[in-house]
C-alpha cells in the first residue's frame, strides 16, 4: 500500500493539526513513510509548518521527527483519512 500522505499540501489544508498549551502548533503538510512504518522507526519524519511564541506568530517550515510532534502536542483537526490511521 503506498503511503497516502506522501504528495505534499498547504498551509490552509493540512492533513492534520497538532497544538499544544505553551502556544506550538504544526500542520503537517507530508509525510515520507507509511503510517505503519513509522511505527517502527523512531526518527521518522515530517515535513510540516510550525509556528510558536518564538516565530512572532509566523510559519516556519522543515522536517521534523513525528515522535516530537506526537509527544508534545495533540490532535486538533486532521483530515477522515488521517484519523484512520493515526487515531
């Protein structure tokens, strides 16, 4: 099965948003591996726009480890198809 988050998207039409209470929130954008894959692999990544108290409010954008995002934020939005997978 191919991974069905692998062609990248926008800002305003993330496949799901993290935030958490000190002000971080990352939309993630792509990703590069089959959710079950990540599973197994502890520096899988994300490509994603982040923003917190530090970036002024404003959108930086990078890979970043899914163990980060996962283990200081929490779901707020995603897409049906996210939600089956990471949910």
């Amino acid at each position: 099965m191919p991974n069905p988050f692998r062609k990248g998207t926008d800002i305003d039409t993330p496949y799901a948003t993290y935030v958490n209470p000190q002000g971080w929130e990352w939309r993630i954008l792509k990703t590069y591996k089959q959710p079950s894959s990540e599973a197994k692999d502890p520096y899988a990544r994300w490509f994603v726009a982040a923003r917190s108290p530090l970036t002024d409010g404003r959108w930086e954008m990078g890979d970043t480890y899914k163990q980060e995002v996962t283990r200081y934020g929490r779901l707020l939005s995603s897409t049906t198809e996210w939600s089956t997978h990471y949910e």
